[in-house]
C-alpha cells in the first residue's frame, strides 16, 4: 500500500508519475499495435499480390533477382549464373497449413510495413526522458533506423532468399529424393532472412548509441575487429541456410557496416574533444 502511495505520488521533473508513465506507454503500445494489425489486414485482403508476387516471388524463375543474373550471364558469358528452374514443389501437408500461413504471413508484412510508425512511437515515449544534449544527438534516429531496417529487409529478400532458395532446392542427397517443401518451412526461412537481415543491418546505429553513452570506443571497435569478424560469420550462418555462399553474402555487409560503426564512433569522439575544448575555453 505504501508503494503504491509513493508510486503514486512520485513525480518527475516533467510534472509526471510512474503510473503517468504507464499509461503513455499503454497509448503508443496500443497505437504500434493497431498499426501493425491495419497493415495486417490489408496483407491479407491482398492474398494474390502478397502471397503470389511478395511471398512467392523468390520461388518462380521469373523473379527480379534470377532475370538480373540471367542477364549478367549474358555480359559475362557466365551460363551458370542463369538460374532457369527451380526443381522443387510447395505443398500444404496439414488442413490449416494455408490458414495459418496466410496469417503468420500477413503479420510479418504487417509489421515490416509498420515498423517506422512503431518506432516512432517507441522513440516517442524515450526521448523526452533524455537530456536537450542526447535529443539533439539521437536527431534522424527515426529516420536512420527505419532506411537502414528497409535496407536490410530489402537485400534479405532480394539477395539472400532468392539465392539460399535456390541453392536448397538443387540440393540433393540422391536424385530419386524429390524436393517438396511445405509451406509452413518456405515461410519461415523466408521471413527468417528478411527479419535477421533487417535487423543485422542496424549495427552502425547500436554502435552509435554505445559510442554516446561511452560503452564503446573506436579503439575497442578496431582492437576487437578480429573478433567481430568470427562473431558476424557464426551469427551469418545460424541464420541463414547451410551454404557457404548464402553466409558469405549476409556476411560482407555487416563487415562493411561494422568497418562504418567505427568511422561514427571516431566522428562522435572528435566531435567531444571539440567540445570539451570548447568549454574549457
């Protein structure tokens, strides 16, 4: 009882309780989720745009990605670059299979579509309890997150899927093994890429924040290159299927992301030397 008092009655410089804060957070909650669930409903009403061209895409020969390689086939006179069959069938093999991944599929649309609302709202209810100084430093961040979790998810789909479905759909352990996968794996290793991709690519951002709040230098960042390097290659191959290549591809931009989280973190410890100099002055 007297926790709730003091709960109660404890307020902060702007004037507001804990169970203020509560509430607020209730409100963008409630506003992220309503967001992600109108994009939700809208990808499912489109079931023959989002599962026939989106979801489906990176399984027909007609796809962006395979014509690009065709074509750089042709320039290169590389014929094995041309993908022009993918041997293997999707198939359904439980009576709710296609409910559910009509639904598991239009939330995952759902909440691509809706992150930079959600953030926003996120950011929303963080940064007035940070100083005038970090709000002016955290500025874009809104901005910044959401370009690089597009970017991501972009190059998820249309790099990594597409080439980690071809190489298991011509993997075979014998020719009289055919591949049919359901449709419950296809989703899921497809919306695995996209998300760990989008993901992964917010490393100059978390490198960014660390750097601010002094967790992390760009000599650590340098002295630890090694390191990462493992780090990245190990995360790039639980994420992505059992193929070298597939590892190599998620795993070049995170290494040239990491190799720009330290230019940021030098950039931010010339920029506070300045201005420790400055109020020194």
């Amino acid at each position: 009882m007297a926790l709730d008092q003091y709960n109660e009655e404890e307020e902060d410089e702007n004037g507001m309780s804990f169970l203020d804060h509560l509430e607020q957070l209730r409100w963008h909650l409630l506003r992220s989720i309503s967001a992600i669930l109108i994009f939700m409903v809208l990808a499912f009403l489109s079931k023959g745009f989002v599962f026939g061209q989106v979801i489906l895409g990176p399984s027909k020969v007609d796809f962006v990605t395979y014509r690009m390689l065709c074509k750089l086939s042709e320039l290169f006179y590389l014929p094995a670059l041309c993908i022009e069959k993918l041997p293997f069938i999707i198939q359904s093999r439980q009576m709710t299979g296609q409910f559910s991944m009509h639904i598991t599929s239009s939330l995952v649309v759902g909440l691509i579509a809706a992150f930079p609302y959600v953030f926003w709202e996120i950011w929303r209810f963080i940064s007035p309890g940070l100083y005038a100084k970090e709000r002016n430093a955290a500025r874009g961040a809104v901005f910044f997150v959401s370009l690089l979790f597009f970017m991501g998810a972009s190059f998820g789909y249309f790099i990594l899927s597409p080439l980690s479905i071809n190489f298991l759909s011509n993997y075979q352990l014998d020719p009289s093994i055919a591949n049919e996968f359901d449709i419950t794996s296809y989703v899921s290793t497809l919306s695995m890429l996209v998300l760990a991709s989008a993901v992964m690519f917010q490393l100059p951002v978390v490198i960014y924040f660390l750097t601010q709040a002094g967790l992390v230098s760009s000599a650590m960042l340098k002295a630890y290159r090694r390191h990462s390097i493992v780090v990245i290659l190990v995360l790039s191959a639980v994420i992505t299927p059992p193929d070298v290549i597939s590892q190599i591809l998620i795993a070049m931009p995170i290494l040239v992301l990491y190799e720009a989280g330290i230019i940021i973190a030098k950039r931010l410890e010339r920029k506070r030397r300045e201005e420790e100099l400055e109020d020194e002055l």
